[in-house]
C-alpha cells in the first residue's frame, strides 16, 4: 500500500503561511542555525564561562543578564522537534534508522553525516544565517542576495552529485 504524502503545493503554501504569520507576530523571519547557536553556547556556558565572557561573539548572549534559550528560536526548533516526533507517530511512519544507498556503510553514512553537519553548522554561523532562513525568509523578501545564494547552493549540489552519487547508487 503506497502511503499518501502531502501535495508540495499544499506544503509550499503552508510554509509561506508560516513565514508571513513569524514576521506578523515576531518582526522576524525564521531560521534554525539561531536556536542551534543558542543551544550551543549555553553548554559552552556551562563548562568554560570565562571563554564566553571573554568573547566578544558569545558575551552578547549573555549581555544584561540574558538567557540564550529565551529566544523565539529555540521554542521554533523544540516545536519543530515535537511537531515532527508528533507526526511520524501519527502516522504510524516514526522509526529509527539510516538511509543510505547500498555502496556504503551505515559507520560510513553516519560519519559522513556528521563531517556535513559540522561543516554546514561552521558555514551558518560565518555567513550569519542558515539555508533555511536565506532561501526561505530572504526568498520571501526578493532578496538578490539569496536569489543567488540558493542557486548557487543548487548548482554546487549538482556539481558535487557526480562524486558522491557512487555512495547512493
């Protein structure tokens, strides 16, 4: 039995909704690199506070008292957590496993994975932004400056494709 998957219309629709109703209700668009620097730094503030006082990037999450995790970011990210948690139960589709094609291993996947999520999350915070929030916030704004940001996500994705496609075929 073939499962029934949103229509992308219905769900384009429905993320254009949800950015509209964020800058209604906070000024802003959305992002997660955001809340993940906040999760970060607030565990950085556990084990080595002298390093984010001494810092000027990290001391600004803590200027006047502030607490990183009170951030419209982090409650966006724990909500996408629940919603998607939520979701796969629901829909009876929630499991633990590791997509992969047959050509590698699931160690290899996973470090492989991991060495990505580094180098993406190092990338989001010196380009002060994710892909999330520059394809879909300045997207929405008509900004050329993301207009040619995706396409050139999307023309290095293609490029790279050739040399990682082994892996997945």
């Amino acid at each position: 039995m073939k499962k029934k998957l949103w229509d992308p219309i219905f769900g384009g629709v429905m993320i254009g909704i949800a950015i509209i109703l964020t800058f209604y209700i906070s000024g802003r668009g959305l992002g997660a690199s955001g809340a993940m620097t906040a999760f970060a730094v607030t565990i950085q503030n556990i084990f080595a506070p002298a390093l984010n006082q001494s810092s000027q990037y990290f001391s600004k999450y803590f200027a006047n008292g502030a607490n990183p995790l009170n951030n419209y970011l982090v409650f966006m990210a724990i909500g996408i957590m629940i919603g998607s948690f939520l979701a796969g139960y629901v829909s009876k589709d929630l499991k633990v496993e590791v997509l992969k094609g047959p050509n590698i291993s699931n160690k290899g996947r996973l470090w492989y994975a991991l060495a990505g999520g580094i180098l993406v999350g190092y990338a989001a915070r010196m380009a002060r932004g994710c892909t999330s929030g520059q394809a879909l916030v300045g997207g929405a704004e008509l900004s050329v400056g993301a207009w040619a940001f995706m396409f050139s996500i999307f023309a290095g994705g293609f490029a790279i494709a050739y040399f990682v496609r082994r892996q997945w075929l």
